[in-house]
C-alpha cells in the first residue's frame, strides 16, 4: 500500500499476481535478494546447514489414494473383466473372432477393452439379452473404473500416495500435535539451506525421507548462484553412501552426520566388543576377528538398491564355528555362525564424516546448526504460524513457499540492520 500510494489492490489483483505473474519468476527474485544479501556481506554463500520439514498441503484431509490399493482393486478388475469377457466368448460361440484369439489371459488394459467393445458391437449380430447385459456392465461399470485406475497410477508416478484435492501432495506422517504424535496427512517435503540464519536455497520434495532430496537441492543452489558451497552441515538423516559419493564428486567438505554417530561416541558402544565395528579387521588378508580371537571369513559379496536406484556392494563374512563358545549368549542370536554384512565404501564414508564432525571446524558447525537452519524453521512455522500451504499443486506451493522464504530473509535484514 505504501509503494503504491494507499491504492488498495483487491484480493484477486493480488491472487492474480501471486500465481500467474510470479510463475516462473519466484526461483530468481528470491536468488535476486540473497545475492544482494551476498552483496551487503550478509552471508558467504560458502556454507549451506541444510533441512527439511514437512508441510501440510492445502489439500483434505481424507483424500488419499494410495497405489497399493489401486494396484490391488485393478488387478480385481481385471480377473473380472475377463471372465465376464470369457462369459461372452462361450455366450457368442460363432462370433468367438470378435474377441481374442489369444487363449492365455493376460491383464487388459482400457484401450485394448474398448476394441475388444467395439469388435464386439460391430460384429455380433442377434446380442442375447444376458450377453446384451454382459456387454452394458463392461462398458458402463467396468470399462470406466479401469480408465480410472490407469488414471491414479499416471498421476502416482513414483509415489506411494496423492490426494484428490492436490494432486501433486504427498500423505506423510507429520508431527504436529504437541505429543509429536504422527498423522498421516497430505504434505510437501520442504528443504532449506541457510546461512547467518537467511535462507539462500529452497526446494520442495513429493518423498517423505530427506535423503533422498540431496542431490537435486544441491544441484538447485548451483544453478541459481553458478557455484557450489565449500561445506554442508546435515543432520544424519542424509548420511547415506550416495549422498556422500556426490558431495565427494562435487568437492564439498561434508559435516553429514550418518545412523548411529551419536549412539557411537557412548562408552558402551565403544567398549562392547561384539559389534561390527569394534571387530579387528585384516584389510590385506580380508577377514575380520571375533572376541574369541576366530576369524570371519569373506563368503561373497552382493548388491543392495536403495530407493532412488543406486547400487551398494556388501561383503560377507562368517565365522567357521561357534557351536560350544561361552561368549555366544553375548555375541548373537542366529542358530549357525555368526553372519556379518559390511559395506566397506559406506564405511569409509562414515571414518571420514567422524573425523570431519569431530574436527575443530566440525564441533562449531554442529554448535551452530540448532540456531541456524532449525532456528528458521522455528521462525516460519511457529512465529509465522506457516504450518499449511494456502495454495494448491507444485508450482504455485513454490511460489508460496518462495515468497515465505523472501519474507523471512527481509525480515532478518530488517532486524541485523537495525
Ligand atoms: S559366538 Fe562365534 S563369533 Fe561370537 S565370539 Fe564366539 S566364536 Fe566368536
């Protein structure tokens, strides 16, 4: 109002301007004012405490459709479909021509139904009333709820869930009650990088699990600012092999804590000498000694796929004989010998992430992330009462999302310059 001279726009000059003029603008306007934040040395650009939250979607609640039970109720359908398609086969014993040569079933799609239909209404003279009845149900019923099955699954893509009213929203548990009980809701992944508590990077996932979401906000924050950051501060929750093979390829120094960093600095994961990585290991003979002083030998090796597609190798090794060992009751609880699995690439990942955690550089970053990157969260979604989306689908929750985030980095220039 000010900038325009107390003209009082109405709500959908506003809305207008909100999703149709900054469309595609947002991502820049938003790299526009962190650069001359950069500018005003506000904040390096050099470092990125990075996390992510989810927010509920402006979607219903109860809206969900999950593909399990969408794979589930088509794959019903389609047994349906073709014994209601064989029913009429034997019904039009001389017309058979005008349904399937083929004898063995297979699943049958919407477009391959409405031939089969149509070969079936244009052939088929002197239609029976219970053939008639057959061919109604197929068209009217059935034909209509496999074209919306194939609809579901096109819009579920990769995802496990959507809901009717957005459709781009994901249901995930989020935590929002004040027992931090989960419920299932519709949601969006949001993941922010910050810097002296500005936000200089933003991205929205459809995955509930943050690992997953790395690499492409990454890759966000170099096209925007035409450089990587020198460090990245991350909670374990993006400690994965994958996750720390590109941040290696893209030459960042990592603090990315991993599964278990907390729990093995106590004394007693430490001091317990049957866990894995307390065991001696023999890197040139490849064997590992158990407490007993026996060896574990290197059985074979395998693969493990994680969910976005990439390939862990694991080795494994067993020990040759534990029947009658007095320390068993402590060591493990399988029948035979003891089995163990290790991923050594992921291991080296972690020795490195340990040394850098624990490093001097290392103990500041981890000081320092509660009041950066959870702090802005902390900001946004209970100081700011942002704990919804207002707008619906991908591109306009970006927008949103975006403006939130500009809202947020003037208001803290506003506060340091002050
Ligand atoms: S149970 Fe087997 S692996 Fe465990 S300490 Fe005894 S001999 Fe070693």
């Amino acid at each position: 109002m000010w900038l325009s001279g107390h003209s009082n726009p109405d709500y959908r000059t506003i809305n207008y301007f909100r999703g149709k003029r900054l469309k595609d603008q947002i991502q820049k306007l938003f790299a526009e004012v962190v650069r001359l934040l950069h500018d005003l040395n506000y904040l390096s650009l050099d470092v990125q405490y990075i996390n992510g939250t989810k927010i509920e979607s402006a979607a219903n609640r109860y809206t969900f459709v999950w593909k399990g039970a969408v794979e589930k109720n088509k794959a019903k359908l389609e047994t349906k479909i073709e014994a209601v398609l064989h029913e009429i086969a034997s019904q039009i014993k001389q017309d058979q021509s005008a349904l399937s040569k083929d004898e063995t079933p297979k699943p049958i799609d919407s477009g391959e139904l409405r031939t089969r239909l149509a070969a079936l209404n244009e052939n088929v003279k002197d239609i029976d009333k219970p053939t008639w009845k057959n061919i109604k149900k197929l068209e009217e019923d059935y034909l209509v709820r496999l074209e919306k099955y194939e609809n579901q699954l096109e819009i579920l893509g990769e995802r496990n869930s959507y809901s009717k009213t957005d459709e781009d929203a994901v249901f995930m548990r989020l935590k929002d009650d004040h027992m931090q009980n989960g419920q299932f809701k519709p949601a969006y992944n949001t993941q922010i990088s910050t810097d002296n508590q500005f936000i200089t990077h933003y991205s929205i996932h459809q995955t509930a699990g943050d690992t997953t979401t790395l690499e492409e906000h990454l890759s966000g924050f170099e096209q925007q600012y035409g450089k990587q950051s020198k460090e990245v501060i991350a909670d374990a929750g993006y400690g994965s092999e994958e996750n720390y093979e590109m941040m290696e390829q893209k030459q960042i120094d990592a603090y990315v804590k991993y599964n278990y960093f907390h729990k093995e600095q106590k004394r007693a994961q430490k001091q317990n000498p049957f866990l894995v990585q307390n065991l001696y290991y023999n890197e040139s003979e490849n064997y590992f000694v158990c407490p007993m002083g026996q060896k574990l030998t290197h059985t074979g090796q395998g693969e493990r796929k994680s969910r976005n597609g990439f390939i862990s190798q694991v080795d494994y090794y067993e020990a040759k004989r534990c029947e009658g060992c007095p320390l068993r009751g402590m060591c493990h609880k399988s029948t035979g010998n003891k089995k163990i699995e290790i991923n050594h690439k992921l291991n080296e990942y972690r020795a490195k992430a340990r040394e850098m955690l624990t490093s001097e550089r290392g103990l500041f970053h981890r000081s320092k992330r509660p009041i950066e990157v959870e702090a802005v969260f902390g900001q946004l979604k209970s100081n700011n009462k942002f704990s919804r989306f207002t707008l619906r689908k991908m591109d306009k929750v970006n927008i949103e999302f975006g403006l939130m985030s500009i809202g947020h980095n003037l208001r803290k220039l506003a506060k340091k310059a002050s």
